[in-house]
C-alpha cells in the first residue's frame, strides 16, 4: 500500500512540470478559415514579413544590378 502511494506521489511529481509556458497560441481549425484577428493575427504577422523580406530583395537586387552596370573606365586615347 505504501508503495502504491510513493509511486503515484513520484509520478506525480514528474509530471507536475509538464506543460506549456508562456503566451498559447490558438491553434488552426480543421475547416475553413478563422476570422483575422487584425494586426496580432499570426498570418498579419507572417505577411508582413514575407512582404517586408520581398521588399528588402528588390532593394537588393536594384543596388546590385546598379553596382554591375557601373561605367567601365575609359582608355586616354
């Protein structure tokens, strides 16, 4: 008997620190799409920054196609 209540009390207190911490995010539904939460929304969020990430790219790729397309020095003839 005092067994059986130490090995409940153990297991117990192994699974006492189980669990999530911190800010729990809503899962997604099995169907159809929930309504956005405005600008907390986890897809608000993850389209701005793809946006913000493609914007970055252009800018990249303009000072780089600008840089390559420097005029090429000139000979003293």
């Amino acid at each position: 008997m005092i067994r059986t209540v130490l090995a409940i009390a153990g297991l117990a207190l192994l699974t006492a620190g189980c669990g999530l911490r911190g800010d729990l995010e809503r899962p997604v539904p099995l169907w159809g799409n929930p309504p956005n939460e405005g600008p907390n929304d986890p897809r608000s969020i993850k389209a701005a920054e793809e946006e913000a990430a493609r914007k970055k790219a252009a800018e990249d790729a303009a000072k780089k196609a600008e840089s390559e397309q420097a005029p090429a020095p000139t000979s003293p003839n």
